[in-house]
C-alpha cells in the first residue's frame, strides 16, 4: 500500500520519521531546487485517509535537512541555505524557536544524537565545517579538516561524543567532540560522498554512498578496503540509511529515480528497487516503530505544468527478506 502527499512549488530534501510518534514525519524543502527562493518545513502525520499537513513553516532560504529532537517529541531542528539553523516546535505556529547563523554557507546536513546521557547537535556545512551545538543551538565547537563540501553528518548510535562526516573531497572522516579532533580519515571514493550512516548494530560499520554510483561498506578497524560495495544505482546515491531492525539491510535513494533495498550479507546484495518517483529521490527513513514496514521517501519531481510538486511516498515494501533478518 503506498500513500502520496504532494506539495506545489516546493523541492524535497530530507525526511525523517518522528523518534516518538510512529505516523508522524518531518520534511524540509525548498523552491526552485534550493538554488533560489525561500524553504518550507512540514510535520505530516498518516493516517487511515492518507497523508495530513499536521503543520508548516516558511524560512526565507530554503531548508536542507531535518533532525527531531531525541528528548522532546515537538521539537526539530532544520538547516538552511543561508547558513542558519532553527529550532521549531510543533506546537508552536509562527516563528522558531531559537535561530543561529554561523556557518557561512549552506548547512546541508543536521543531526540529533542518539545515544544516552547526551543531548547534541550537529551541523555540517559547504563552508567545509562542522559544528557541535547545546540543545538550545549554543556552538560548542567548531571542527574543520574536510576540503571540500560536507555533505553529511551523522552521530554514532554507539559512541558518545562520537560522529561521522561525508565530503566532497572524498572522504569519511570519524570526529570525537571531547578532542574536537579528527580520529580517522579514510580516502572511501574518488568522487563526491554525498551521503554516510552508522551501522545500529556494530559500533565499526558505516556506509557510504558516492556520485560514482555505489554505496561502501566501511569496517573501521580495517579501512583498506571495503568490506562490501553494492552497485546498482545509475546516477548518484543521494541518501542512505541502515535499517534499524537488522544489521546488513539498508535503502538507499538516487539521482536515477530510485529507491533500493540492500543486504550486503548475500551473494545478490540487491532485494528490491522501487520506481515510484519520476525524479531525484533525494531522501528516506525507516519508520523506527514498525519493523522494516513502512519506508518514507521524498523527491524533488520537477514537471512541465504551472509550478513544480513535491511528492512524499509512504510505502509498504513488498520483500519479506526485509523482515526475516
């Protein structure tokens, strides 16, 4: 069963399924492909009839990422084109809670950590930095070392104190705050990483997906080589994730149209492609309350009528191998 919830004039970029409400999610958007034009964050929330705008908030440059808060069922976190990030509530209706901009360009990736006793904030940015923030969007500190673009950013689910950032220039760096050092640097593709994420399973395995097509299993006691490469894609992996049910399943979505469906524990790593989108797939989220069920996908579909739609799939996969590791 798929649902579909549309929104003119606007370009997805992230989606993210609510940590403590299993039908609600969260989108960030952007008019005219984030290049110009202002940003709409949206909480949407499914239901028996389909999909409803619970709530929406306009920002004057468009909106990158989304993260929720791991503490507070209302409260998210977004990054803007203009270097900003906010606070919302999704009980408030107007204005942010709390703004800061010091990043000098484009956050493009925002993240709540996970694990507990902490309560943190990371951003990453096209200014080639990542900065930690408090909970009320106090910086904390500021770690350069990438020369490129950071694309994302990702807390470990494991490690406290501990995240992953994916650039540009090519490389998965492993960041530890206390030090606010880098700890390992590993050359994972000769293109763009535009996407990593942390294995929820063993605190040693992330992924990495490029520009070159194939997304990278990373052990990091041996970075050599790859444990895995899965190929499959035919433009560039914009996004994945790891599922939060079994420890070698994740999805991953494209420039190519796609969503696919991954197990890089098997000969034929590759268990589903869904072609649901009729342009760039640039984000998706497992829904943490039901095992491997419901994936929540978002595009930015540009079409050849008045205005531009964005379109967000709430699908159920067909593939029981999902559901058997």
């Amino acid at each position: 069963m798929m649902k579909v919830f549309r929104s003119p004039a606007r370009h997805g970029y992230a989606v993210e399924v609510s940590p403590f409400i299993p039908n609600r999610v969260a989108c960030a958007a952007s008019q005219y492909y984030g290049i110009a034009g202002c940003g709409t964050l949206l909480v949407l929330e499914d239901n028996p009839t389909g999909t409803a705008l619970v709530q929406s908030w306009e920002w004057s440059d468009g909106l990158f990422d989304v993260s929720w808060s791991e503490s507070n069922e209302h409260v998210l976190v977004a990054g803007g084109g203009d270097g900003s990030l906010q606070l919302w509530d999704s009980t408030n209706h107007s204005a942010p809670l709390r703004v800061t901009k010091e990043h000098t360009q484009e956050v493009y990736a925002v993240d709540w950590s996970q694990t507990r006793g902490e309560n943190l904030i990371v951003s990453a940015s096209w200014d080639q930095t990542a900065k930690v923030w408090d909970p009320g969007l106090k910086c904390l500190c500021t770690l350069r070392g990438h020369e490129g673009v950071i694309y994302s950013s990702i807390w470990s689910p494991h490690i406290p104190g501990c995240f992953a950032t994916a650039s540009g220039d090519g490389t998965l760096r492993i960041w530890d705050v206390k030090s606010a050092l880098c700890r390992l640097a590993v050359p994972a593709h000769k293109t763009e990483i535009l996407s990593c994420d942390w294995c929820k399973y063993d605190q040693n395995l992330l992924a990495t997906g490029s520009v070159d097509c194939t997304i990278r299993i990373w052990d990091l006691r041996n970075v050599r080589q790859p444990l895995s490469q899965l190929q499959g894609h035919t433009y560039a992996i914009r996004r994945l994730k790891f599922s939060p049910f079994s420890k070698t399943v994740l999805g991953s979505c494209s420039y190519d149209f796609t969503v696919r469906f991954w197990d890089f524990s098997l000969p034929q790593p590759l268990l589903e492609t869904l072609e649901h989108h009729s342009e760039f797939v640039c984000g998706l989220d497992f829904n943490l309350h039901i095992p491997n069920q419901v994936l929540k996908s978002l595009l930015r579909e540009s079409t050849y009528s008045e205005y531009n739609m964005m379109s967000v799939f709430l699908f159920r996969s067909g593939r029981e191998t999902l559901d058997e590791h």
